[in-house]
C-alpha cells in the first residue's frame, strides 16, 4: 500500500472530508489532493501536521505491513497512547513517593525507643 493509499484510508475511516483535513493542516484541498493522489516526496513537516490532525503516530502512518482499520487506529491513536504514557508517569512517581515513605517508616521502626534499655 503506497502513503497516499494510507492517507485517503486513515482520512476515510476518520469520516473526514479532504477540505476539512486540508482547512486544519493549513494548506489547500488541492494541495491535500495531490497528496492523496501522488503523494511520492512528502515532506515531514507535513506527514506531521497530518498525523496531528489525524491523531495518529507517525509510526503508523509509515507503517505499511499494518492495515488501517478501526482497531489498529485505535492502537496507535495519539491521544490514547499519550494518556497511557502519561498515567504511567503519574504511576511511576506516586509509586517511589510511597516506596520513600515505607522505607522511612522501616527505618522508624527499627530505632530502639528514647529511654528504654535493652535487656
């Protein structure tokens, strides 16, 4: 499958018309055409905008041993995948935050008491 095959597939499946693609890339739907038509030296600026627009990743636009269909869209949504980054970060953090506190807690613990003698 060629990248202009790859961006009518993806703008279809998104229910996009090409003027309302083009309208968010900035450019015109002539323009926008051709790069569904011929789309032979894209330049990456553009594949950029295009992935924004699409909310996709780039790997999956380049990706052309992957069909586009609704379920591998999903998978490489941009959005998805930022948010599950990003939960993972706040997951991560909230996570050495509670491993410091347990750890202050054993060493707490551990200490003999002010004032008692070991017998």
């Amino acid at each position: 499958m060629s990248l202009a095959t790859r961006l009518r597939k993806i703008r279809e499946y998104r229910g996009m018309k090409q003027s309302a693609v083009a309208q968010e890339m900035n450019i015109t739907q002539q323009a926008y055409s051709c790069l569904e038509t011929r789309a032979g030296n894209v330049k990456m600026d553009t594949m950029q905008r295009y992935c924004v627009v699409m909310k996709i990743e780039i790997s999956f636009l380049l990706a052309f041993d992957i069909p586009v269909n609704d379920e591998n869209l999903l998978i490489f949504d941009r959005i998805n995948f930022s948010q599950v980054v990003d939960e993972y970060k706040k997951l991560t953090n909230r996570l050495s935050v509670y491993e410091e506190l347990l750890m202050k807690e054993n060493s707490m613990n551990k200490r003999p008491l002010e004032g008692s003698s070991a017998a």
